[in-house]
C-alpha cells in the first residue's frame, strides 16, 4: 500500500510556499524522493532556497521560484512561470 502511493506521486508536480526551510524544507525534501517534481519556493531566503533544490534535483526534477504571499503580482508570476515551465 505504501509502494502505491509513492508511485502516485512520481512525475506529479508539487507546489510547497516556504520550501526553503524548517517544516517546508523537510516537505519538499519527502516528495522530491518520492518523484514529485518538486517546486521549491523562497521569500527572504534565496541560498536556502538553492540548497533544497539542490538536493531535491537528486532524486526528481524540481523548478526554484522567488514568492511572496502578500503580494498578488508575485503569485501571479509564479503561477506564469510554472504553466509555462
């Protein structure tokens, strides 16, 4: 039953807001290993940011994205980037 779920998960593309560190690092880092093309976010903390990309890209595609919810324009960019990406 687990092995099904994973593999639900491989090639599905995921959205975590504050990737870049603590609880959404950790996140990321889970569904990058289970094949989820994982889209690391940061708002304050771009090298954070890279880093978890970096290691989320060993084991699937991942995609890093600047956002700040508080500002609609910025979620409307990210949202432009990843339909096109």
């Amino acid at each position: 039953m687990i092995g099904e779920r994973i593999m639900e998960l491989k090639d599905k593309v995921v959205l975590i807001t504050g990737s870049s560190t603590g609880i959404g690092k950790e996140t990321a880092l889970a569904f990058a290993k289970a094949g989820a093309r994982v889209i690391v976010t940061y708002h304050a903390t771009q090298k954070e940011g890279e880093d978890v990309q970096k290691e989320c890209e060993k084991y699937a595609p991942s995609l890093l994205l600047p956002l700040d919810l508080s500002q609609p324009s910025s979620i409307h960019e990210l949202v432009q980037k990843v339909t096109t990406h």
